[in-house]
C-alpha cells in the first residue's frame, strides 16, 4: 500500500493518503470540509481545487474548461490523490464562481465611436443671441430660429404654442444665452421640431438624456441614456402593471377591448413606466424635462395598449394590428414623464405577435450582419424566434406563458434580490443549495432558478421524464399538499418571506409547458426553411429571466437545442438593447425598420405541425431522447 | 413531389429585386411552395428552374371525373400513402352494382332507392355516386334497354361492365354528352376497348391481375389517345388486393407515370354481405378510387359512407369530439355543468380526470373549431355567447336541478358576460388545469 | 413491361409478446397467445410474412353490464349472468383473448372490492384456457386496490393488466413486475404521449416484452380517423426502429362502437341507418378491420357475429399469397 502525504494551504499539517482516496476524502481528515452541493457526483463544479504540486488522476473534468485545468484546478469529489501532493482550497467566494456553462449577459456598452453630432437625431446647442434693439427689432421667435440656423444648418423650426408663451421670458431671465434641444432628421435644410428652449447655465449641469424602454408583456424596463455620451446612467426594471388584468396578451387584449378597460390598461402601463423613469430620475438626479427622447420596443399588443389604440384585431382571424410603423409622437400625448415636447419614437413590428420587441432584438443581436445561420430565441412571456442570416430572416411566435419570468409559478418572482437563481441538489439526500441573487435569504425563484431547480430535479430522480414528482422518496422535502405534490427548495427558516419555498406539480406542469412551446417554435421554424439545427453555428437568447442562463441545464430539461454550448450566446433584454442602439443611433433606426420589412413572418398555428413538436416537447428533455445526446450521454453515467 | 419554400428558393435568382411583389425571393418561394403565388411573378426565372417546378407540380395520380347526366365523380389527384401525411383528397366513389340479366323491376328499384339515398351524418349529407351496369346478358340491345330505363330513374354517373366493346357501345349509345367509365380493358380487348373510350370521350377501365399487366395495358392504351385510365387490379382475396393497392399507389407516387391513374375494387362477394362491407371499407381505406358494391342496404351503406367521410378528413385539422353534453359517472340532477372546448385532448385530460376521480358531472363540450381553451378563447370561438348557445342547444337546463355551470379558470374573465347570457344559472371558476379539477370539485363544489 | 416492385425494408421490428403462461411455463393457461413481431406493415406479404396474425379478444364484464345495447343482450342471452360462463362462451365461439373488464360494481350491487376482484379471476381462469386481460374501472385508486391482489393471487400466469395511464402508472407497473404479469397501456390518441408513457413505464424497469399499448382510437363516426392515422404512425416509427413505439397495439372497436347511438339504440333511428343489429355488427366490424389495416395486434369486440367476420377477415388477410 503506498503511502502520500497531502498538504493543504489553510492547515499547517499534511495528512498521509491511502491509495485510491479522493481529495475530498483527504481534505475531510485534514479538517476541511469542501461543500458538495450535488452530493459528490462531480456534476455541479463547486468543489474545485487547485492542485499545486503532486500526481492526482481527475476521474472527471465535465465542468472544468481548458483555462480550469491549465490552472490545476480538479475536482475535489472526483480527483484521486496519487503521489504526494500540494492543494489549495479557495474560498468559498471563490467557489461561488460562474461556471463555463454560464452564460452572463453582457454589460451595456456605449457603441464604438458613437458621435452623437452625426447618429443622434436629438441635439442640444448653445446659442448666444444679440439682444435686440432699436436697430434690430426681429422678433424672439425669428432670432432663435436665425441663430439655430446659422450654428446647425436647420432651415425651418416648429413648435407648441406652449413653447412660445414662455419664450420670451426665457430669453430676457437667461440674457440671451440659451440651450435649444431639437429634433432633426439630420439632413442639411430641414425642418427641425423644438423640444425645449432653457437657459444655457441650466444646461451646462445637466446632461440630455434619452430612454430605452422595452414593455414587456410581464416585465417593463427601462434605461436612462445620456444622448451626448452615449453612456447608460440607469437601469430599472418592475413587473408589468397590467399583470392584474391578465397575465398574457390575450388577456389583455380582452380586458382592453371591453369599455374603459383600454384606458385602464394604458394608466396602468404608464404608471409603471413612469414609476421607473421618475425612480431613475431620483437615482440620478436628473429633472425628467431633461428627457428629449424615448425609443420604445415591445410587442405590438403592449405598443397598442401603450398608445391607446384598439388592439381587438390582433387576436382575431385574419390577425391584423392596427399599425406596424408608429409615425413620431410627441411624449405629452403618449404619457411618459419626460419633457412635454420630447419625442416618442415606437419601433416598428412586422405581425400580431411579432412585434418591436423582436425587430429591435434582431439588431441588438446582430443577426442581419453574419452570414452564419442564427438562431436568435427571445425566452418570454411570449417566445419570440428568428432563424437567418445576413441573406434572410425567418420568424415566428409562440405563447409559452409567464413561467420564465417567474410570474404564474407559486414561488416564482423577478431576477431580483432575494431570488433563488441557480440549484443544485444532492443526488442522495435530495437536499438543494441554492444561490440567491444578492446573496440574502431567498423569497422566491426567477426564470434561471427554474430552470436550474427542475433541471436538477431530473437528473436527481425527484421528477420523472413527464415532471411528475416522486413521492416515495426517502425526503420530507418531497410531499403532497392541498395543491398537490411538491418539492421544498427552502424550509420556512431558511427564507426571507418565513414560509417554505417549494415547487409544486403545476409549477412544473408550468414550466414545461414554457420550455416546450420554445422549443417546438424554433423546430418548427427550422423545418419550414428545411434548415437543421445541427446548422446552426450561434444561439443567440433573449430575455429576462435571469441574469445569465445556464446552457447546460437548460439544455438539460429541453428548452435548448443539444448543441456545443460555446454556440450559445446570453444576451439579456434584447429588446431593451435594440432600442438603447435606435435611442442614440439614427442607422440603427433604420436598420430596425429594414429588419421589419425583410422578416418573413411563420404561422405556426396553420397546421398541427407545431403542436405535434409541442407535445413531443412536453417531456424531460424530450419524447426523442435521440435529439439530446448529451443528456442521453450523462443519464447513461448517473445510471 | 411538392418542393419546399428553400428548394424553390435554391432555383430562383435570389436578388431580391421585389419585382415580384414580395421583399425577398425566400419570401415568394415561400409563397409559391404554399400555393399562394405564380412563378410568372418572377421575371428572371430560368427556363430550366420553370421546367422543373412544372414537373413537381404535375400530381403522380391523373384526377379521372366520370360525368352523369346529373354529378360527377372524381378520383386520383392523390399525393400520399398515409392520410396523416397531408391528407386524401377524392373521396372514392361508391357505386351499386345492377346486371342486366335482372328482372327490370328488381333494377327500377335498386335505382330508384339508391339514387335517392341520403342519410345525414353530422350535418352532411352522404349520399352514393353512381351505378354499375354489368353487360351479363352479353345482349347489346338489352343493356342499350336498360341503360336507358336507369337514365330515366336516376342521372347519376355510370360505369358499364362487360368484355365485349360491341354490346357495351350499345349502352354508351344512351349516354350522349356523358363521361362513363368503361370497364374494361384486358389483354384480349384493349384495342377496340380504347377506340370505343376514345370515340365517345368515356375513361377506361383496364383490368390486370398483375403489375405488370396493368403497366403495360395503360401505356398501349394511352399511345393510343386515351388518358382517362382506371386501374382494376383483378384479384380474389382481400390480401392480395392490399398488396397491389399498395404497391400502384406507391409506384404512382415515385412517379411512376404507368399506373398513375386511379383504382377501382369490386367488393361484391357472392352474397356473404359480412364479407363484402369488409372488402368495401379496405378499397375506402386503401387506395380505391372507386368502389362498386352489389348489396343496397342501408345498414351497409351509411357505415360505409360515414367511413369514407372520416377516412377523407383533412387530418391536418385539429383533433375534434363531436360538441355535446357528455355523461361523466352518472351524473345526477344536482351534479355540476363543466364547460370546455371540442379540442380532443383538452376533452380527454378533462374527462379523464373526473372520470378518474369517480365524481360524476356533466360536461359540455363547445364547439371551438377544435382548439384548445385558451387558443379558442384568443381566437373569440370560446366566449360567453358560444357557452350560453351550446347550454341551450343541448338542453342543459332540463337535465339539471341545481344549475352550477364550471368555466376553465383561463377564461375566467368570461364569468360576467356569461351572468348575463345565462340568468338562471350560477357561474363559477374552475381551476386552470384539469388535474385540479378532482380537488376543486370535491372542495369548492360540495 | 417488367416492374419493380418497390419493398420497404425496415430496419426496426414490433415487439414479440406473448401472453398468458401455460402449465409449464409457470401458468395454468391451455394456451397461450403471441402478438407483434411485424418487420412490415400490415399484411405486406411481399415484403415479410405476418409472424403472428391479429388476434381477436372479447369482452367480458365482471358483473353484468347495466348499459350495453339491447342487441348484445339479445346476442348473449344469460351468458352475461355469469363472467365465467360467459368467457367460456367466447373461447367456444373462437376468440384468442378474454378481456375481463371490472366496473364499479362487485357482488349484489356493492362496490367493487379485491375479495370480489379475485374471485371473479379466478372463476374465469377456471372456465377458460384462454389468456387474460384484467382491466379495472379507470379510477386510479379503484384499480389499484383490485388490481395490485388479483396481481398477486395469479402469480406468473402474464396475465395484462390494465389500464395503466400517465398519471397512475407506477402501482401497476410495480405490480405486474413482481408478479411475471404484463401491462397494458393507455394513452389518449397522440403518437407523443403514448411514447411518453412508454418510456415512463420502460423507465420503472418494465421489460418492453411485457407491455401492450392502447393508443386509444374512436369508433367509426366518432373520431376513427385520428386513432387510425395515430396507429399508422406508431407503426411507421416502430418500423423505422424507434424503440418506445415498438410495441403491440391493442384497440377497443367493441367499447366504442357499442356505445355510440347507431349501434345502442333501435328506436326513434332515421329509416337511413338500416337494420339495427346488422348495422350495430357492421359498425363494429368495419372500425375493427380499418384498425386492423392500421396495425392493431389485438382487437377487444362485444359481438359474437362481429367475432365471426373479423376472423374470416383476419384469416383472408393473413393467408400468404403471392400478389
């Protein structure tokens, strides 16, 4: 029998190794305990360890990537010790990092030479008029107008009258030094529309800002934009308002088309809005007249009910909406907390449920700029799809509900503090760990958590391939209760909200039904355009369910297609970024409008071949277990 | 074979030049694959891609229509082996067979009630297409004499049997203006047989007891002008006629030109009736174009019409149940009203459920066009005045003391219209999912 | 002109089961009954003969049928008195199956009961040779209690036992595990969910030898054509080599048939719908030969002139001839 010894970096004391003994097992009699969150079956990641010096044999490397291992990091629960070695143990901070399976969405960034005097079409200058005298009795109007054209080249001005009555008070307080926000299409001689006239000392302390906001169906979000820098100076987000009337868009729809429940609807949109502008505005100081501009993406239902327009249409034979391409509206009429002339900006959808939510995603993931086959997914409320390259753009939609976004599921809630974003679970006790966005106690779980918690549910035997809990295991975490069976993710002490957090039957029910409603949509989309997923050389997902979406679980309960997961991309709030980039950019703008045009809009509804895809989809991972080699391929091993 | 949006695509110019009138050319590929759009659309088309596009859109089975006085009949234009795959089209006509050696009395009446034949099955009226008349007699003027006779009975199309082209032009002589089908064609006929079909614009029936037979038949027969083809395969057993159904139709659908015609069976069986619905129902299920039958009963006929009907459902349409009030366990005068929609399987997890959980109800089924809940209720199929309309149509109120009507919890927006549609009645919510129906009803109904 | 006659060759096959168990394999049945083995679909004798022809069940209710037609108490006279008379019947009139179908009811009105259950097994075993399908009432937890003891009181005899759904699958399964019993499927109409079933019960360890499946299909006028193209593309892709659809297919023509208005009822009819009781025997016989032609192994009928002509049917399409 060969002897080792093993040296630990937290313990002054080398213990002596038997043969075939893992690390974990080493660093248990040295005095350490290493967390195992899945119960030491080397699926989760979290006991890595970095072997300094010494001969170990990694039994498995699945969650390590190249970089991991180049490092010496190994497995603590699947690394046997095999000569005298030297192993560092992280701290537990470190081993909370994300995994190459994770995939974060990225931060926003200030596009790469961003020049607002060429892209914007919303500028503020500073003018310094000669006041007038006896020898130059032009009017006020006339003088700004002839100091604006002079310094930017607008021909022709226009303007509220409301603008006028306080003119020319505002030229004689500033002394003639004034600050003038306009709206321009850009081009020499135009017609330019006034937004605001102000002293050019009150501008000087204060940024012109702009808003991107994305009316999601479930969730609202919005950024505050500084238009001169380009930069984001604030970032909110808040369930939709409207949820109270209906948790999806025909609900809506309904509610809306039924005597004042369209003006409901919209108060209700605004609120939130502009609850979150005003709370942004708070965070940043900024006076809301400083907000010249807002681009809104969402789907043509929101934009409808946001703009107060009948959207019956939509959802009857032969689906129609009653606009795609909103003209420019001015923010007083539309609502929204910002200056009364500031302009609104309503990106343009293409169908009923195609909407600018997806026209202004299609640009923030770059879809028209590869000639690569991409499959853009955007994961919400309602799944958006879109399937193409630079020569052609397919799309289409399909309802996959709330779930993701944590609304409609018992103990669901938004990506927020307090939210259960990723499980793991213990294939032998059965008991979970979790980590909770702001590292708190929990209050509930988001899209990710979902995600992450069936997904580890499967693989651990708590769930069978239909969902259905089983309720002989040896746990009291599982059980039945008036809702039915159900599985505890946190025992009432453990949580912020003093009651268990559990996941129940119809919770999961919920979530399959999402995952396979996805899933069916982009099978489907593809086999219109014969194209096989195999060929898809980038997944780009959309959404807001999370902060990040991990590949391999989602690629686990089926909501994924089997691909390499480098194919992956996590975008976050697509929708929200398409108009942050149509916000600053006028060719952006315009790209999004040709993005409308070109998409060739998929019924799914026409014949029942999506809900053949939909049904076979509605299993862990999926009736074909054939099309998820890779979970085949670990359910072989868990054996 | 039909072509894809991205085949068709593969053969346009792909400029995307919108002269067409779509923005890209995958766009009217698409179109064009749906049928929604001409290729003369596209001025930059090739030659060489407009020939093939042609040829994909030529069906591998010839549509043959038999033509009476009065209707028609229509059989082949058939794209696929298993109805799932699109759907079968051309119903196969059902013909009854009279022989010309029958008492003109026996013949009037067998006309006479079968052309008047109607029967309704939900909502539709089936009815059988035409007759037979076999020449047995072998006497030209007495079939001429009984053609004759039918035509004053009945206008519907006809097909007159015999081997002989001389007696069967003595029945053709009384069809002036009509397109029958001549049955038929052999080895020993076939020239004269073509000449007369081509003569007098009739389709011909070519009889073969192989493959081969029937290949080579339809192919010297079509050089000689006539291209409204019937292929008989002349066998005995149910089995072998499976097998060569199946084998025309899959050689026609490989493009085969050959044996690209429609079928027909004889399912008349000397008098064992058992026997001759079985091989009648085959030939519907199988391939037939046309099925002739001896017997007119209508115990026989509407099983076989309705059968015809299902077998020819576009399948591409959602699984429907008939819309009615369903009886769950037995339910009683103060067991409650569930509502859903027509949806096969939203009926089944519903039914199953209850029915599961021993709890007698009733429920009645909306007709929705077969969507789900929640798609009837986006598209405006499932809304309070459709309830309130199938509560009335199916008698509800009579069935019942305690008037509880359940809505699925989805549409529980619907609760107030329906107040007012429904006055009599109390409305309640249900729960969204069926499996909570066991649970809701013994807690919230009792 | 020589023709190709293009043969389909498949690379998958049905399952091979065989039911019952005879005095040396363990049962006490005089014979036993083998279904699927099909490498072709139905009937193509050009391309594969038939390894087992379809096989003709009949129903027999536990306690005497309250709602059948009044032709089939005609058809059957006292027989129905009696579960085991009445299976004896049928072996004597040439059925290969007894499908003993319990209710809610047991003995004198009661409800039904696992002593009840057993007896009635066990007299019907006594009465016939023939192999068994025992199906309960289709209440989860009714069916377990009854099913679970005639299981294990009639050890080793591969009796099916039934029906086992998604929502109840594992008491059964387990059941029919430890008692060499064989299960029998069911699944409303859709080609996904009776795989899903089948995964979920092959999951539990159940050999794919051992399990039967009802795709569930409607009767002819009443939905025949979805379970007859849901037949047809279970079959396909049992053909194609897809492994949770390889199994033998039984169907009902007889329940569902039966119970529809053409067959149940004899008064107040329109002139159109003919003769009642031929019309009730070829309301079932023509869903039972269409669903044959789809690929059933077993079909479960009520009428003994159905039995009759589906038979010659099956035999005439069995009959290996050279087409």
């Amino acid at each position: 029998m060969a002897g080792y010894t093993a040296k630990f970096d937290t313990v002054t004391e080398a213990v002596m190794v038997s043969a075939g003994e893992l690390v974990v097992e080493v660093a248990d009699r040295a005095g350490i305990e290493i967390h195992q969150p899945c119960g030491g079956q080397g699926r989760c990641g979290r006991c890595a360890v970095r072997i300094e010096s010494g001969r170990v044999r990694r039994r498995s490397v699945l969650r390590l990537s190249q970089a991991d291992l180049d490092a010496g990091y190994a497995l603590a629960c699947q690394t046997v010790v095999e000569g005298d070695v030297s192993i560092v143990v992280p701290p537990p901070e470190r081993i909370q990092r994300r995994l190459t399976t994770d995939h974060i969405a990225p931060e926003s960034v200030v596009p790469e030479g961003y020049d607002p005097e060429k892209a914007q079409t919303v500028r503020r200058v500073l003018l310094s008029l000669s006041p007038p005298s006896m020898d130059d009795q032009t009017d006020d109007w006339g003088r700004v107008a002839m100091a604006l054209r002079r310094a930017t080249g607008v021909d022709r001005l226009e303007a509220s009258l409301e603008q006028i009555w306080h003119l020319g008070g505002i030229l004689r307080s500033s002394d003639w030094q004034i600050a003038v926000t306009f709206v321009a299409g850009g081009t020499e001689g135009e017609t330019a529309r006034l937004i605001r006239v102000q002293p050019a000392t009150e501008a000087e302390n204060e940024p012109l800002c702009g808003l991107a906001i994305d009316i999601g169906t479930t969730t609202v979000t919005i950024w505050l934009v500084d238009l001169t820098t380009g930069r984001v100076l604030h970032q909110a987000s808040e369930y939709n308002q409207q949820i109270t009337r209906g948790e999806d868009v025909i609900s809506r729809i309904i509610y809306g088309s039924k005597g004042a429940g369209g003006d409901d609807l919209r108060a209700l949109v605004l609120e939130t809005i502009n609850g979150l502008v005003e709370a942004a505005c708070r965070r940043t100081g900024i006076d809301h007249r400083a907000i010249a501009k807002a681009t809104i993406g969402g789907n043509s239902t929101m934009m409808h009910l946001l703009l107060g327009v009948p959207p019956e249409s939509i959802r009857l034979e032969p689906f129609v909406t009653a606009i795609n391409n909103w003209p420019l509206l001015r923010a007083e009429e539309v609502g929204i907390a910002m200056h009364a002339d500031g302009v609104v900006d309503a990106l343009p959808g293409v169908a009923s449920y195609v909407g600018a939510d997806i026209t202004a995603g299609v640009l923030a993931a770059g879809l028209r700029s590869t000639p690569d086959t991409t499959l853009f997914i955007d994961v919400g409320t309602n799944g958006e799809i879109v399937l193409g390259s630079s020569e052609w753009l397919v799309t289409c939609a399909c309802s996959a509900g709330p779930a993701f976004e944590g609304a409609g599921i018992l103990h669901g809630m938004r990506a927020d503090k307090g939210a259960i974003e990723e499980v793991w679970i213990d294939g032998n006790t059965y008991e979970p760990t979790c980590r909770v966005i702001g590292n708190v106690p929990p209050r509930g779980i988001c899209g990710s958590g979902l995600i992450s918690l069936v997904a580890e549910m499967f693989v651990t035997g708590i769930v069978d391939k239909g969902g259905h809990i089983n309720l002989t295991l040896e746990t009291p975490r599982v059980r039945r209760s008036v809702k039915g069976a159900e599985y505890v993710v946190a025992w009432a002490d453990e949580a912020e909200t003093d009651q268990d957090i559990v996941i129940t039957r119809v919770d999961i029910d919920n979530l399959l039904r999402a995952k396979a409603a996805i899933y069916a949509g982009f099978n489907v989309l593809a086999d219109v355009v014969s194209v096989g997923l195999e060929s898809v050389q980038k997944v780009l997902i959309g959404g807001s369910f999370g902060k990040y979406i991990n590949v391999e679980k989602a690629v686990g309960i089926g909501l994924l297609p089997d691909l390499p997961w480098e194919r992956f991309d996590y975008l976050g709030n697509t929708s929200v970024r398409g108009a942050y980039l149509a916000l600053l950019d006028r060719e952006a703008r315009a790209e999004i409008a040709r993005i409308a045009a070109s998409m060739i809009y998929i019924e799914l509804s026409a014949d029942n071949t999506f809900y053949e895809a939909f049904t076979s989809a509605m299993f862990l991972p999926h009736t074909d277990l054939s099309r998820f080699p890779s979970v085949a391929a670990a359910m072989t091993n868990e054996g | 074979m039909a072509l894809s949006g991205i085949q068709i695509y593969k053969m346009l110019p792909q400029t995307n030049c919108k002269e067409c009138g779509f923005a890209t050319c995958l766009a009217f590929a698409m179109k064009l694959a749906a049928k929604q759009a001409e290729l003369d659309g596209c001025p930059y088309v090739t030659e060489e891609s407009k020939a093939a596009l042609a040829e994909s859109a030529t069906p591998p089975i010839r549509l043959v229509t038999l033509k009476g006085k009065a209707g028609e009949a229509k059989a082949g234009n058939e794209v696929v082996l298993f109805r799932h795959e699109k759907t079968f089209y051309n119903r196969p006509g059902v013909f009854i067979r009279v022989l010309d050696t029958e008492d003109d009395e026996v013949i009037e009446n067998k006309v006479r009630t079968g052309s008047s034949y109607s029967v309704d099955y939900v909502g539709m009226e089936l009815r059988i297409d035409g007759f037979a008349v076999e020449a047995a007699s072998g006497d030209r003027t007495r079939l001429a004499t009984v053609v004759e006779a039918l035509r004053a009975s009945t206008g519907l199309p006809l097909i007159l049997v015999g081997s002989d082209p001389a007696v069967l032009s003595g029945g053709l002589d009384k069809l002036e203006g009509e397109a029958p089908l001549i049955m038929g064609a052999d080895t020993s006929n076939w020239e004269a047989m073509a000449d007369l079909a081509a003569g007098r614009g009739a389709a011909l029936g070519i009889r073969g007891g192989s493959i081969e037979e029937l290949a080579q038949l339809s192919e010297k027969i079509k050089e000689k002008g006539v291209e409204d083809l019937v292929l008989y395969p002349a066998v005995d057993s149910m089995s072998a006629s499976l097998a060569l159904n199946t084998q025309i139709r899959r050689l026609a659908l490989k493009n085969f030109r050959p044996l690209g015609y429609p079928t027909i069976a004889f399912a008349a069986a000397s008098g064992d009736q058992g026997r001759e619905s079985l091989m009648a129902a085959q030939a519907i299920c199988k391939y037939a174009g046309f099925v002739v039958i001896d017997t007119f009963a209508p115990e026989l006929i509407y099983p076989l019409l309705v059968l015809r009907e299902n077998i020819f459902t576009d399948p591409q349409k959602p699984i429907q149940v008939l819309p009615a009030l369903y009886e769950i366990n037995s339910p009683g005068r103060s067991d409650p009203v569930l509502v859903t929609t027509n949806f096969s399987i939203t009926y089944f997890s519903v039914a199953n459920e209850v029915e599961g959980a021993g709890l007698p109800a009733w429920l009645l089924v909306t007709d929705a066009e077969g969507m789900s809940v929640l798609t009837a209720w986006a598209a405006g199929k499932f809304d309070a005045e459709s309830i309130a309309k199938a509560v009335k149509q199916f008698g509800v109120a009579d069935k019942v003391d305690q008037k509880w009507i359940v809505l699925p919890g989805h549409t529980a927006v619907l609760s107030g219209e329906l107040e007012e549609e429904l006055p009599d009645w109390v409305i309640k919510v249900g729960p969204r999912e069926a499996v909570d129906l066991p649970g809701y009803m013994r807690q919230v109904l009792n | 002109m020589p023709v190709e006659i293009p043969k389909d060759s498949w690379p998958g096959s049905v399952n091979t089961v065989t039911l019952g168990a005879t005095g040396d394999q363990g049962g006490s049945r005089t014979s036993t009954v083998t279904i699927g083995g099909e490498q072709s679909l139905p009937f193509m004798h050009f391309e594969n003969p038939t390894p087992h022809r379809p096989v003709i069940a009949m129903e027999v209710a536990a306690a005497r049928p309250a709602d059948w037609s009044a032709v089939l108490l005609e058809a059957w006279g006292s027989t129905l008195d009696d579960p085991a008379v009445w299976a004896r019947a049928c072996e004597d009139a040439g059925a290969d199956l007894i499908v003993l179908q319990f209710g809610l009811k047991g003995s004198d009105d009661g409800p039904v009961s696992a002593e009840f259950a057993v007896e009635v097994v066990k007299e019907v075993m006594d009465s016939t040779g023939l192999p068994l399908v025992v199906l309960g009432p289709g209440q989860a937890e009714i069916d377990n209690s009854i099913l679970v003891p005639i299981a294990d009181a009639t050890k080793g005899e591969r009796i099916v036992l039934g029906l086992c759904e998604e929502g109840n699958y594992r008491t059964i399964v387990a059941a029919a595990m430890a008692n060499d019993h064989l299960v029998l499927g069911k699944t409303p109409m859709d080609v996904n969910l009776a795989k899903q079933l089948n995964i979920l019960m092959t999951d539990m360890g159940l050999p794919l030898d051992r399990i039967v499946m009802d795709p569930t299909t409607g009767a002819l006028g009443y939905g025949i054509e979805y379970g007859y193209s849901v037949m047809e593309r279970l079959r396909l892709a049992a053909l194609q080599g897809d492994a949770m659809t390889q199994l033998p297919m039984l169907v009902t023509p007889g329940v569902e048939t039966w119970k529809t208005k053409e067959s149940k009822v004899g008064a107040g009819i329109p002139d159109e719908w003919g003769e009642w009781a031929e019309r009730g025997v070829n309301w079932e016989t023509l869903t039972a030969v269409a669903l044959i032609e789809a690929g059933a192994d077993v079909v479960v009928l009520r009428h003994p002139q159905s039995l009759v002509r589906v038979r010659a049917a099956i035999a005439e399409l069995t009959a290996s001839e050279t087409a």
